[in-house]
C-alpha cells in the first residue's frame, strides 16, 4: 500500500535516519516508538505527505488515502459539532439530494418515455452506491463515534468554538474516524482522551478494516492495539511482531545480539590490521597484504550508540501522618455553571458532590476515575483545601500535609528563572551533575537546561513543575494529570518514585497501565456520588461487569452452606430435650482465651481466603491468553496449587466458625 525505499530525513543539522525501508500493508496495525526526538512525528507527516523525503523514495498504491491526527494544533469553528461531523459525508449527502431529485422526476415524467427510463437506471445506480457506501446509516455512525468520544446529546447542537483545545482534537480525531482513511495515521490520540473514551477507542480500532499507524506514550493502549512494533533506533528502523510488552523482551535480546556482533566485528577488525601492520612491507606477503586490505574496506561498521540509560529517581520519604488523613462527611459541592463551557446557562447551579463520605487512609494510592466534568478535579482541590464544601465537613487528620500538583501548576513558577538555576534553588545541596540527571529523568537535557521558565511550553513547564514538587514532597500528595506529556521513560521513572513512596497519593490520570501499577484504591465519580473499589483499575473494571458479586455470591455458598432443617428439630423441644441441651451448651463453653484466640484465627482465614480466592481468578484470566505450551503447564500447575490451598483454609474456616457457633 505505501513503501519506503532507502528514506532519508534531516531536521537541520541533524540526521533522523537514513537508507530505511518499510512496507505498509492493508491491514498492518503498527505502533511506532522511539526515544523523543528520533523523527517520530516527522515520519507520520512523511507518510500523510505534509513533509518530503531528503533521501530515498516514498510509493503510494493507487486509490490509497491516508488520514493524519497531529498531537494539537487542531481548530474547528461555524458549524455545530454534529453537522461539522457530518460533513465528512458531503458526497454521501450529495448522492442523496440527487436521489430526492430523480424521485419528483419519476413523478413528473411518462412511464412510457426513454427519459422515463433513463432517469430509472440512474436512480437504480446512485441508490445501489449510496446503500453499499452506507448512505442510510451515516447520521447513526456520527452519534455512535460523538457519544463513544465523550460527547453528550446535548453537545451536538452546540457550536465548535465553544470547546476548549482538547475537546477540538476529540472532534478531530471523531472526524477522522467517520472518514475511514486506508491509512490511520494517529500522533498522541490518547492525549485529550479520559479513560471511557480511551477504552472506546480501543475497541473500534480493533474492528477498524484498514491500516493503522500510532504513536502513543500509554503502554496498555499500545498493548491491545497494535500487532507490530516499528521502532526508530540508531538512525534505523526496526520491526517487532507482537505488541509493546513483547517488544520489550525482544529488543533486549536484539541488543545484545548487536553487541555481540559488534565486538566480533571489531575483534576481526583488530586482526586485521595487525596482520596488515606486521607485514606491510614484506614482499613475500604482499599479496596477502592486499587481500587484507580490501577485506577491510568492504567491512560495514557495526554502530553502536550511546547506552539507553536506566534511570532510577527517589525523593526524600515525608513524616509519617495519622491513620486517618482526609475524612469527608456528607459533602455537598455546589457551583454557578460558567456557561457554554459547562453545557449549561450563565448562573444555572451545578451540583458536583451532594452527601459524599469516605476516608482516606495513611498509605492509600487512591485513583480517582469518571468522565470529564464528573468531579474529578474538584475533588482534588477539595482535599487539597483550594476550594470550600458547600455543606458537609471535610477534616484533615493528626500531621498530614497536603502538596497539590494543578495542571497548570507551571503558573506559579518564576517565568525568569532558568531551568537549572531555578532547581538548585530547590534542591541547593544537589551538584550540578545531580541536577541535570534529575532533568533527564523528565526529558531535559543538553542545552535545554539553561532555557527560563517563560519560554517553555505548557508541556515542559508542567513537567518541571512535576519534577520540582517532588524534590521535598509533603506525606499526602494530590496529583491531577502527572502524567500529561510524559513520555514511557518519563512516566516509568515517575511510578517508579511514587510506588516506593511512604506517604498517602490521590491522583488523576488517564494512563491506564500507570493506574493499574500504582494505585490500592479506585474512587469513581460521576452523578454527585463518589464510589470506593478496592484495588487497581483492573479490579474496578471486574467488579463493575459483575465479577464482584459473583466471587461473593460463590464465598457465600462455599462458606455459609444451607442446612436443612427436619420436621422434628423444627417442633418445641420437650423439657427433657431443653435439660441435655443445657448440659449440652455447657460442655461446648469455650475458655476466653481460647476463643479469642479462634476469633482472630477466624479473621485471619478470611483474609487468606480472600487472597486466595483473588489469585485464583487471576490465574484464570492469565490462561486465557495463550504464551506457550509449557507456561500453560506451569500455570496449571499453579492454578491447582491455589485451589488446594483455598479448599484447606475454607474447611479449617468451616470448623472454627462452626466451634465458635456451637459455644454460643
């Protein structure tokens, strides 16, 4: 479909890559990566033919057309969002006033005329075309893409200068979906996106019918999107079957094969040129000499770049707080809408949280997810006191310290300050060697380390300001969006520092695999309620399609079986059966100690079981994804392990509980 034959591309000074070929073919579903500045969004443009090649050549196959999504830039205006999405159909709707046309014809013409006939078999065609290309259905296509991307009903008939940039790129990004390009061409599509709309877009590129090109910096998107890796390294392209977690194993695989190779090549390199010096000028091996010589020449170095360095961040651990460090009890947050930004008239209410309660405890990695404008936001600043309750009582608890990351934190730095001078200010006992690693963790290197403040963009200034909250965090961190322009490295190095931090984080974030690795707790906002799930994203997903109920409907038949009860027990016990009963109750009384030492024991199952019942289905979801024959086995293996173990802690539960049942 589209070929790349020796391609070459400089940015200034600077080579992209060079002599690289790739093949696209129609149904390929490709993820491109790379570190920053390695040419990644140059090469989409190449593709979409915004830029040109310097060198090589790029062949297109006839009746290809290819569709590109920029990671901003992007402004919609004059129409309302419905019919500006509409208008990718023009021809569609072209075809169909023509259709309309040809009918008052039909009423207006002789059967019995060739005109008649003529205007029939026209009709018959466009009407054939029109349904083949789904002219009937394109209205339901444009709600059905609108409402996958997050916009609601009433948003269709507002028009598109209302919305902010982000919004833009989704009505962008819908457009280009609507308009089914061969080629899907995506910078950063994720970038605007909050979780439901991201899980949206998932599965329609999973049933989109032509090939697809992305670059993104969320790890799970990639994983369940792509069937192949394309990477720029080395100035080369490299391909990966698989998706991202694949790539991972087999490039470092390949790069130890290319260091191998590189150090026999120049072990033979070596040979060779001792042998040459030795006997340059012994006429006896002269000839051997030249064939030396040329052997040398036509040797193709092996280039090996700089290391990929593993960078390993940790800030200082804060002072431990309280058990308790935030408390809500029935908050209520009210506030006057601010017109088409909010979908609703200047000065109408808008309830954000009515009756909400929970607690938050000391080491919670709590997640706060919903849909854009449910809350988000406003609960972080709530807790982080930027903002009153409109009723009900927010606490504080016994030494907890809040630190607030906005996602236009960038705001509150010093525009004048440079990068570097601005940070050691920050951190004055770190070198300046520490300074600038600490820089790269966040994407600043070389020469951008002495650029001020006010001259970065609202990316790099909120990743500074990231870096620089958390040189001396606080013990309970409130992050909304940290994640927002990082790259994998960036956002791996991030995770990386607040799993091994001591302290309590409620963060917003619409990276999913960063979610299901960092966070305890899930709170879900939406409709003025906040709801509390155990676990990581993963777990809330389960339990929100039912998977809770079950495992406790399953516990509770495993646990508390019904015992039928006979005709005769159910009858009065007459006064000899009352004096055994009594000796009876009197022999089964527990010594205290004893029974609470059951009663802690009984605890104690519960949670095992609870454990277990948890890996068990863990174990299950894994083998249904088929790695290989002997993983399989392996898991097998395991899976009857943790069932065993559970049928042993749910018997010895039973005999306790029914012990400590009997004694009372």
């Amino acid at each position: 479909m589209i070929q790349l034959s020796a391609a070459g591309k400089r940015f200034g000074h600077k080579l992209l890559f060079k002599n690289c070929d790739w093949l696209i073919t129609p149904r390929d579903r490709v993820g491109l990566v790379g570190a920053n500045g390695t040419g990644k969004t140059t090469l989409m443009k190449i593709l979409a033919g915004i830029e040109t090649l310097d060198g090589g050549a790029l062949t297109v196959a006839k009746g290809t057309t290819a569709g590109y999504l920029p990671q901003d830039g992007l402004s919609l205006s004059g129409r309302t969002v419905f019919a500006e999405c509409l208008s990718v159909f023009d021809h569609l709707r072209a075809m169909e006033q023509e259709l309309g046309t040809l009918l008052d014809q039909f009423a207006e013409l002789d059967p019995a005329s060739e005109e008649y006939n003529a205007v029939a078999d026209r009709y018959h065609s466009l009407e054939h075309e029109f349904r083949t290309r789904d002219g009937y259905s394109m209205e339901a296509e444009v709600g059905r893409v609108l409402m996958g991307l997050g916009f609601a009903k009433e948003d269709w008939k507002r028009q598109t200068q209302e919305f902010s940039g982000g919004w833009q790129m989704r009505l962008a990004l819908a457009k280009l979906l609507l308009e089914k390009p061969n080629l899907l061409l995506l910078d950063e599509p994720t970038n605007h996106l909050d979780l439901e709309a991201r899980n949206w877009l998932e599965e329609y590129l999973s049933d989109y019918p032509h090939a697809i090109v992305l670059i993104s910096h969320d790890r799970y998107f990639l994983d369940v999107t792509v069937d192949k890796i394309a990477e720029i390294w080395n100035k080369r392209f490299w391909f990966y079957p698989g998706n991202y977690e694949k790539f991972l194993t087999q490039k470092t695989r390949r790069n130890e094969q290319l260091q191998a190779a590189y150090h026999s090549q120049r072990d033979r390199i070596e040979q060779l040129e001792v042998f040459i010096n030795r006997f340059r000028y012994q006429a006896t091996k002269a000839k051997q000499v030249q064939s030396r010589i040329k052997e040398l020449e036509k040797i193709e170095r092996i280039e090996i770049p700089p290391e990929e360095k593993t960078i390993h961040f940790s800030f200082p651990q804060p002072k431990p707080s309280g058990r308790i460090v935030a408390e809500f009890s029935n908050v209520a947050k009210v506030y006057a809408a601010r017109g088409s930004q909010d979908g609703l008239p200047p000065g109408t209410q808008k309830e954000v949280f009515r009756n909400v309660s929970f607690l938050i405890e000391r080491g919670d990695r709590i997640a706060l997810v919903g849909v854009n404008g449910a809350g988000k936001s406003t609960l972080i600043k709530l807790l982080a006191g930027e903002e009153k309750t409109t009723q009900g009582e927010f606490k504080l608890g016994h030494n907890a310290q809040a630190d607030y990351f906005a996602q236009d934190q960038y705001k509150e730095l010093d525009q004048d300050a440079r990068i570097i001078d601005d940070l050691g200010q920050a951190s004055p006992r770190s070198t300046e060697t520490e300074l600038r690693s600490l820089l790269g963790c966040f994407l600043f290197s070389e020469e951008d380390v002495f650029k001020k403040i006010g001259v970065l963009s609202g990316g790099e200034r909120g990743r500074y300001a990231l870096l620089r909250l958390l040189l001396h965090p606080s013990n309970f961190l409130l992050l909304d969006e940290p994640t927002n322009h990082l790259d994998l490295l960036a956002k791996d190095v991030l995770l990386e520092a607040l799993s091994n931090y001591t302290g309590t984080v409620v963060f917003v974030s619409h990276d999913r695999y960063f979610i299901d690795k960092l966070a305890t707790r899930v709170f879900e906002i939406g409709e003025g309620k906040v709801e509390a799930y155990p676990g990581n994203y993963e777990d809330y997903i389960w339990r929100k399609q039912g998977g809770g109920a079950q495992q406790e409907a399953t516990i509770r038949e495993q646990l508390s079986p019904a015992k039928p009860v006979s005709a005769s027990a159910a009858q009065a016990p007459s006064n000899g059966d009352e004096k055994q009963a009594a000796v009876a109750r009197k022999t089964r009384r527990i010594n205290p100690l004893k029974r609470k030492q059951m009663e802690d024991r009984v605890r104690q199952l519960e949670a095992e079981i609870n454990r277990a019942e948890s890996a068990i289905a863990q174990c299950e979801r894994a083998m249904q994804e088929f790695v290989g024959v002997e993983e399989s086995l392996r898991q097998s293996q395991e899976l009857q392990q943790y069932k065993g173990a559970h049928a042993a802690l749910v018997k010895e539960w039973e005999g306790l509980a029914q012990s400590l049942e009997e004694a009372d």
